[in-house]
C-alpha cells in the first residue's frame, strides 16, 4: 500500500529502539467516523488506485465465505452467494487476492454486492456513481459506510437479511451453548469460558443447555447482570424449565430470549444493588442518587475545603501560642495523687472467630440484587442454574 501511495520502500525507517529526529510531521486527522472527511483523505485514495488497471468484472459479489474467522460467526452467507451468481455477479474472495487485484476489480466493477462489515468500504477504491448492493447482517446502521457512499457517491441499495432476536450491540451475545457429552466438568465454567471466547466485551449474556447435566445455566457479564438481576434470573429459569418438562428445549430457550427481550426494553429496576459474593459486600447500581460533578464543582470543593482548612490550622496554631489570652493552671492547688497496687494473674485465653453475615439492601420493591463473582479470566459474571 506504501508503495501505491508513491512512497519507496527505501525510505521507511523501522524505529525498534529510541530515535532522534531533527523534524517529525504529525498530519491532522483527515476522517472522523460519523462527523467529517477531508479532501486530503479522499486524495490519499485516488493516489492509490490512480496508477491500477481496472479488470472487466463490471458485476462483482465479495464474499465471506472462505474466511476462516467468519466460518463460525455466520451463516447462510453461500446461499445468498449462489442467488447473485445465477443473476451474472463474479465471486470474490478477497482474503485470496493481493491488494492490487482487489482494488483492480473494485475500480473497474460498475455493480458491487457484499454483506456489511469492512467489505463494502473497500468502495472506496470504486468509481463515482458505482451501484451498490449491501446486505445487511445486523441491525446495527454502519455511520461509516455512510461517509463512503457520500465521498463516492455510490448509488447504494440495502437490504435486510438477518434475524436479530435481541436488541445488542457486536460482540454483546446472546451467546446459545449446548453439551450433550461429558467433557463438560461445569456449565457454569463452560458459560463463562466461551464467553470469554467470543468476546472481548464485558457486557453480554450466554445461555448454556447442559443435556448431560440435565440443566439450564445463565451467565451475564457487565451490564447484563444489572438488567437480569437474581430475580429476573429466576424468571428465566422458570419458564425454561416448564418447557425442558416436556421435551421441547427449542421452545425453552426462545422463552428465555423473549423474557430477556422484555427486561431489556422495561430496563435496569429501580433501586437495584449487586452483591459481590466473593467479598461478601453490596454495592447501589440503581444511579438514582449518583450525580457527576462538573470542573466548576471540583473547583468549588476545593476552594471551600482550602479555606476552612487554613482557618482551622491558624485557630490551632493561635491556641497552642496562647495568641488568644493567657491560661494559668495552679498545679498544687487543683491536683491530686493517688497510688495504689493490682495484681493480675493470667490463667488461659480463647479466641472466638464468626462471620457475622450483612443484611442485604432495603430495596423498595422487596429486592432487585444481582449476585456476582469472579470468573473465568477475570471478569465479573453473575448468573445462575437449574435442573430440569
């Protein structure tokens, strides 16, 4: 890429140690996602593809199919490639071509099709006014993907294809787990250990169906466990085991993702705490009496703090010099001794230890804690199981 840019590779420097320079240039920043673009980061692109031949593919899908990291996170991708195939699109697979090649066909193409994600920027290499045709895979609107269409002016046409049973960010779950061997020594270990797999968040929900275990267990991590706090939790369970009873573990599991549906939507409960059962404390998460101070409040404390400081400090200092009048003690007159002699004879002792346990928190509607604790890798997971 440094090399379309015009830059030969003779002159780039591989800094691995402390290094002077006599000038160092930090360009300003030519994009920011969602806000602004600059001519400047438009011209960075013309350069690149500036001296590439467009191919003749004037109708080209971008498929996922053959990368590896997306062959377990999607599904149904090679259906929609076939469709595309049959209506005269050339397949691209562009993990298997050098940069060159795909910003050839990107250039040259007057029709282009992909899933959304970081393929369809690539369009940034494209021609003004090339057709776009965007498959959307989640709901979640790409901001991004807006400035590309705009600096381009692609003429972009999306649609929908995904099922979005939850109302969550990437990475954020449902995450939906099943065993149905003995190599599972936990469910809840599993739980936490793959969500820790397929996330680098801390905000998610996995439900695990253990069948060996004959048990359903939930973990939620950050502010999952606030919205499914141990009641809410109970409620899960509760429904998904009146359908475990009968056989009918699909119907169980939709339960549970309806049920989460609706606390999400109904939101955190009021005076909510979370109990950290690994050091026995409790702590408010309801924010309903949690305000930020500002730089102007910061400030103002500081100030006020410094004056009744200094004013308490010379009070006590004057005191101590006797600044404020005169103090005469008669010894002889006022004191009085009196000795006398004890004896205390040690026979044994005994040391009694006993946790005493702390009552949870006086919450209006008769309870909303989430119980939590330290899990696999780190994290703070709360969460629960049950039988069927």
């Amino acid at each position: 890429m440094i090399n379309l840019l015009g830059i030969p590779s003779e002159r780039l420097i591989n800094v691995t140690v402390p290094t002077k320079f006599k000038k160092i240039i930090i360009p300003e920043v030519s994009l920011q996602a969602g806000n602004y673009y600059t001519q400047e980061y438009i011209n960075m692109f013309n350069k690149i593809k500036s001296g590439i031949k467009p191919t003749n593919y004037k109708k080209v899908y971008f498929s996922r199919c053959r990368f590896p990291d997306a062959l377990y996170k999607e599904r149904g991708e090679k259906e929609i490639e076939k469709f595309f195939k049959k209506n005269g699109y050339k397949i691209i697979y562009p993990e298997q071509l050098s940069i060159d090649e795909q910003i050839s066909i990107i250039k040259g193409c007057k029709h282009f099709a992909a899933v959304s994600g970081t393929l369809p920027h690539n369009l940034l290499f494209a021609e003004e006014h090339t057709h776009a045709i965007i498959i959307n895979k989640t709901y979640i609107h790409n901001n991004f993907q807006d400035m590309i269409n705009e600096i381009r002016k692609i003429k972009a046409d999306y649609i929908d294809c995904h099922l979005s049973l939850l109302p969550v960010t990437l990475g954020y779950g449902p995450f939906i787990l099943m065993v149905n061997d003995n190599s599972v020594g936990s469910s809840q270990s599993y739980a936490e250990e793959k969500f820790n797999e397929y996330t680098e968040k801390d905000n998610g929900i996995a439900f695990v169906l253990d069948m060996n275990a004959r048990l359903f267990y939930i973990a939620t991590g950050g502010e999952a466990y606030e919205y499914v706090g141990d009641t809410r939790l109970n409620e899960l369970l509760d429904d998904a085991t009146v359908y475990a009873g009968d056989g009918d573990y699909y119907q169980a599991m939709i339960a549970m993702l309806n049920d989460t549906v609706t606390f999400y939507q109904e939101g955190k409960p009021d005076h909510s705490s979370v109990y950290d059962a690994d050091q026995g404390i409790y702590r408010d998460v309801s924010g309903s009496n949690v305000r930020l101070l500002d730089l102007k409040d910061i400030l103002l404390a500081i100030v006020i703090g410094g004056v009744v400081c200094a004013g308490f400090c010379l009070f006590i200092t004057g005191k101590y010099r006797l600044k404020f009048g005169r103090y005469r003690y008669n010894a002889r007159e006022h004191a009085t001794v009196k000795l006398r002699t004890n004896e205390d004879h040690f026979v044994r002792q005994y040391v009694t230890r006993r946790k005493i346990p702390k009552d949870p928190p006086k919450n209006g509607d008769g309870g909303n804690t989430s119980t939590v604790h330290q899990g696999a890798g780190g994290r703070t997971f709360g969460g629960g199981g049950r039988g069927f």
